[in-house]
C-alpha cells in the first residue's frame, strides 16, 4: 500500500528536482463551465494526430488560458489545450498518440503553441505559456520537452492529476458518465451522486493504461487517495500480444478483430471439460475455464507427435487459429482479470463504485461490457461500474487544471 | 461463492447420475502409512509415461488395494495406484499424461490393471477392481471409460478429492511440503502444523491446472470447503500462448526456456516509464509496470509505420525478439498474478496459509519463487506459500483414499 504524502516527502528530497515543488491544488485552476458540453462530432480514431472526438464546449469561458498540458503514459501521450472561439467561449481540445512517436508529439506540441498561444496578431508564442506534466514520461522526456519547446515545464503528480481529472469529470460535465445496462445491453448516461443526500466519494479508480494502478479515493485533496494495488496484465499486455499473434498494426484493428471473434474456438470452457449439460462445480458450461486452454492440443494433435525444435514453425502453429478468435479470447481474459482484481480491491476496502478509465477502454464493447460483467458477477450485483467519455484523458486533464506556478515560485 | 454442499444437492437430481451417489469420505479408506517416505529415484520428466519420480513406499502396508485412482483434467491425466513389493509393503506410483492423448492414457490403465491387478497367479483382471474417477474428465470420457476397461467405475466429486488428498499428503508423507526461502534461495522442507498447538486449518488451497481453483478450507470433512474463487488465467494459459509463440513441443520445454530468458527485454519496467533512477510511485525501477508492454512498439518501431494488413507477417514480427525472453515474461505475468488474487482471497478470509498446488508448479523454480515471493510482497509477510513435492496429484491422490463402495450401494 502506498501513501502518496510519502513518496512526495522522498521526492523533495532530490535536488534536481526541488525546482519543481507540488502545488497540492486544493483550489484547481477555475474554468466557467456554465453551459459545458460534450461536443459530438464526426471522427476517426484510426488517425492519432486527428481530433479525438469529444471536445468539451465551454461557451461561457471568457479568460484567457495561459497553458498546455500532457500526460506522457508508458504507451500513449495525450495533450489537453483550451482554444478560443471567434465568437466567444471556447473548447477544450483532446488529442492523444502513441509514445513511441515522442518526436511527432513533441511537433505536435509546437504546432498547438504557434497557432493557440502566440501573442494576438504576432506570430511569436507568448512567454507566459506554461506546459504542465504527467505522466512517467514527463520525467523520462523532460529535457528533451525543455530543449525543444520555448517554454517552461511544470511537472505534477500522476496520481493526484488522475484524481483531478476524475473528479473534475465526475461533478463538472454533464453526461460523461455513463454504466452498462446488461439487460438491455446499452450504456446509459448517469449523474453521479445519483440521490442529492450522496457525495462521490468514495470509490476505486481503476486507470487502465499499459499497466492497472488501483486508487482508493476518500475525498477531495491530496491526503484522500492512497494507490492500493495494480497489475502488469494491461493493455500493454494485450497489445503486445496480439502485435505478434495477428496481423494488425495498431490497437483498434485489434479491438475491430475481438468484436469479430469466438473465443469459444482457443479458449478452454467448463463444458470442454465436464462434457456438455452438465453442471459440475456451479459454474456455467460456457464459464471460461482457461483462457487460451485449447490451443496447446490444438497445435499438437495436428502434428500428432513433437516436431523437431530446430524448425521455426511458429507460423504454421498461429494458423491453426482464427486471428479473431485469439484477439477476443485475450481481451476476455486481460479484461475479466482486471475486473476480478478490481472486485476484490473495493471489496477489501468497501467501495461500492469503482470508475474504469484509462486508454485501454477506448470506448469498446466488449471491454466494457466485460468489465461490468464481471463487477456485477463477482459482487453479486453489490457494486458498479462507471465509464467515462474522456477515459484516457484524466492524469492530462488533472494537469491542466493544475495552478500554474508564478515565476518567483517555480 | 459456490458452497459445494449445494452443488451436491444439485447433483442427485441428475437421474444418469444417481448410481454415483457421493461417500463422503469423512473416514478415508486406512493405508499404513508407519514408516512412509518419499523415493528419490533418477527420472526423466519428459517422457510422460515414465513414473514421475516420487514414488511414496509404504513399507507396512499389507493389505490388498482393489483399486486404481485417476484424475482426468482439462490438461492432465494422472493415475494413483498401490503395487506391492515382494519383499513386503509396497508403493503409491504417480503418473501422469497429456489427456490430448487420452487412448494412450486408458492404454496404460490397461496395462496397470494386466501387471498389478490380476487374480494372483493368473493373468486375468480382479473382477473387485474399481476405477475410482475423479476431475472433469471423468465425466466427459466416462463411457470411453467403461466400455474399454472391464471394472467398475466410481466417480467423485473433484473438491472433495483435492482436499482429501491435501490433507493426507500434508498430515501423513513426511519431507512433503516446502516452501521457498527468499533469503538463500532454496527450498525448505517443514512439518505442518509447525507446532504442537496449531492444527493444520485453516488454508487456502490454489489448484492451478489449466485454470485455477481457489478452495478456503477450515476442517476436515465435505462441509468444511468452499470454492472461494479461480482465474482463468491458468497453465493453459501460458502452454498455449507459448505453443505459438515458442517452437517448444512440450511443457517441459517452456519452462527450460522460460528458466533462461530475461523478461526485461518485453517487459515494460517501472524504470523504462520513468526512467532511470527516479521512483515515482513507491515502485522498484524494475518492478513489472506492464507484462509484455515493449513488444508493441518494438514491432512496429522496426518498420516505423504500418504495413499491409494482407500479408502474413507474423513470424517476422515475432522473430524481433528472443523465445526464451517471451517464456520468461508470460510465465512471471501468470504466476503473479495467480498470487495477487490468492493473497486477495487470503486477505479477505483471514487465512495465513496458502499452498499451491496443481500441474502448472512442476516444481520449477522462477514459478515457485514468483508465487512466494507474490504472497510474501502482497502479505508484507504476514501470509506463508507452500508447496507440494506431489503437487499435481491432489485429485488422484484423493480419490485413491476414498472408500469404494460395495456392489449393493453402487
């Protein structure tokens, strides 16, 4: 269990560091957000340079903003900036690409600053602007972020910015969240606190990036969350995965494959075991039972004996299979495996809401509809899922409502 | 939570089943145990059909056994019988084979039955011979069973059979159970209970097969367990990932590779998100942030942008990186997260004692260590992991001691 007021005592401690002391935010950064809404607009998510969809409309917003932030994550960084319109008001823009492409992001970056931030009718940014950080990779990426942009860094607290933009998500924009109805099998928008005698808290964060971390969150502030578990079976687990067991070449030909496939053909049911119709161990025949538990003899009763080793016959081997089908079976199991984890955390601490975020989700189907499943399975319909519209944009959102730090300060 | 008294109850309303009525075994059938020990013969583990070592001598048991035991799993087929020594005595031989080759497997019952079991003096099959079945198997290959060996069958509940054989093998088999001593990194064999006071209960008993089964235990007798939980993220699991992404032929294989890989080569490390130096989030640089989380941007950072979707690309993608390195990555993932939710399970019921158990440990090494460690790292040391020297053999041990029952009851 890990008490975030202690990692920022040792954090203090580095001297390299002591430039950039937390600014706790009890008081986040204030945005009108009379009038905010989610903007629908037509997109394509295939294109990571491409507006991400969901700009939040923030008509009544008149101030001038003064900052850019991003979340550099261990597989996708996302940026968060405010762009006025002519009119009046303006959107916050969303957008996100992969961290392997550090350099087009860092280009990316320049080009928001040139055409968002320059001084009114001078084509020069304005020396105010401040780029606010998260994310590893801001610590990772730092001197290259301050060689390559003309402007000063602030670095912030991953899990205290994930809990910002959570909240800030939660109690500022209308229609962000939204559950899964299994029984009519459709999402639905909700208000959170349902009942005005309620309050948000608590509940578990489940941000699901490459890797999980688990946050148990009490209240507004600093002192309320403490990180109480994680997982390494993440997204990076299932991208990593079938970037070698398929043909695809990003993460949504990958979530387009699942939504096509039968795991039933690689993965192992209680039914294959127990022979069909009958009910052994009071689990349905159709519960997975292991996954990707016929693949083994599926490789070996072709061949019917062992092959010699020297051959690379991996390939032939994959062919045995359905892509499809390995895609689904492995974002059944990376995604029950979450839910199950996540079920015994907010048990083990009394949460009865538990809030998937992350870019993992990226809005999927079958994500989301096995993660509710199995909150609702495990808890025996005593807790419940919520989503998120700006799922992968909490730590980037928390950062932008982040104080800048005046000069004297920093 | 599956209470198996219910399933019980459930089970006698199947009328094909009735014949099969459960003993309940709360009197296991006696086997002289005065002076039992394990046998340290040299072996082979890979050929399955050789004895699995471990045979277990009983030097003053005398009796006459009219029975042979087996445990047919969604992997593994395991078989338990009692052949006597001439001098005297005799031995419990184990072994077992992939249930893929299921006629190889009743072949080789055939066979027990032809040398150990025949009228003495004449080559003919006891007809008081019985089959006692336990594990999923015995119901999907039941007629399979029945038609080509010439004995009754008796099938039994597979919970049951696990914990009976647990139990005898921890009360009963001296040098059994070990667990692992991170400080020297060996084993360490111990008598359970460690002391005059405590009883052996209670436990929490992780079966881990092709999937995983977690059983809280608080007494002897069928009322006193319950299926708590499970994963499917099993030894099926990881044998089929690495069917296809190894050109290893047999478990074996697998775990020799994964015993010389180095995970840090596909793992994204905590480290690698933040770099070097710098603990962010009270994690070790090298603890696993995401399992298999630099295969993705290594696939595609070798070609810098997409390719054709239509050609089959794979054994390139998947030649980027070293078997032996993947074997080790998947197997950590598995077994550490089988020990996150057994410590949660743990946690949850207030239990101290966790033994792992099941084909998936094969005694190696990495897999032991990774469970201990798991256990003691999520316990902060207040939860103890145990092993088993006859790990796999829970089932089949199980129903070897229990009680056949007579030609009138059955």
């Amino acid at each position: 269990m890990i008490q975030v007021s202690s990692i920022r005592k040792e954090r203090s401690q580095s001297p390299t560091d002591s430039v950039y002391v937390h600014n706790h935010c009890k008081n986040p950064k204030p945005l009108n957000v009379t009038g905010a809404y989610i903007v629908h607009d037509e997109n394509d998510y295939r294109d990571s340079l491409l507006p991400d969809t969901k700009d939040i409309a923030l008509p009544n917003h008149t101030e001038s903003v003064n900052e850019i932030s991003i979340d550099i994550g261990g597989s996708l960084s996302k940026v968060v900036h405010f762009a006025k319109n002519k009119e009046g008001g303006g959107r916050l823009n969303f957008y996100k690409i992969e961290t392997s492409n550090i350099e087009k992001f860092i280009a990316y970056l320049k080009e928001i600053m040139k055409v968002h931030y320059h001084h009114d009718g001078v084509n020069e940014i304005n020396e105010n602007l401040t780029l606010i950080a998260t994310g590893g990779g801001s610590y990772k990426y730092y001197e290259d972020l301050q060689k390559q942009l003309n402007c000063r860094i602030q670095k912030e607290d991953e899990m205290e910015c994930l809990i910002i933009g959570l909240d800030f998500f939660i109690s500022q924009i209308p229609n962000e969240i939204f559950y899964f109805d299994e029984n009519n099998h459709t999402y639905v928008e909700t208000e959170i606190p349902e009942s005005e005698s309620e309050t948000i808290y608590p509940y578990l964060l489940v941000n699901i990036g490459s890797g999980v971390s688990m946050v148990k969150v009490t209240g507004s502030g600093p002192d309320n969350f403490i990180r109480v578990g994680g997982s390494s079976l993440g997204g990076g687990t299932l991208w990593g995965l079938l970037s070698v067991l398929t043909t695809c070449n990003d993460f949504d030909e990958m979530l387009e494959m699942a939504s096509k496939g039968n795991n039933e053909d690689v993965d192992l049911l209680v039914g294959d075991i127990y022979g069909k119709g009958y009910n052994k161990i009071g689990l349905k025949s159709n519960h997975i039972a292991s996954s990707m538990g016929k693949v083994f003899k599926k490789v070996f009763r072709k061949t019917g004996q062992s092959e010699s080793a020297s051959s690379d016959n991996r390939l032939e081997r994959l062919q045995n299979f359905n892509q499809q089908d390995i895609a689904r079976s492995l974002l059944y199991a990376v995604s029950n495996n979450i839910g199950q984890i996540s079920y015994l955390q907010a048990q083990r601490y009394g949460l009865d809401k538990i809030y998937f975020a992350g870019s993992y989700i990226r809005n999927h189907y079958q994500t989301i509809r096995t993660l509710s499943y199995a909150i609702n399975f495990w808890s025996e319909g005593s807790k419940k899922a919520y989503f998120l519209k700006h799922e992968g944009y909490l730590g980037s959102m928390g950062a932008f409502l982040k104080k800048e730090l005046d000069n004297d300060n920093a």
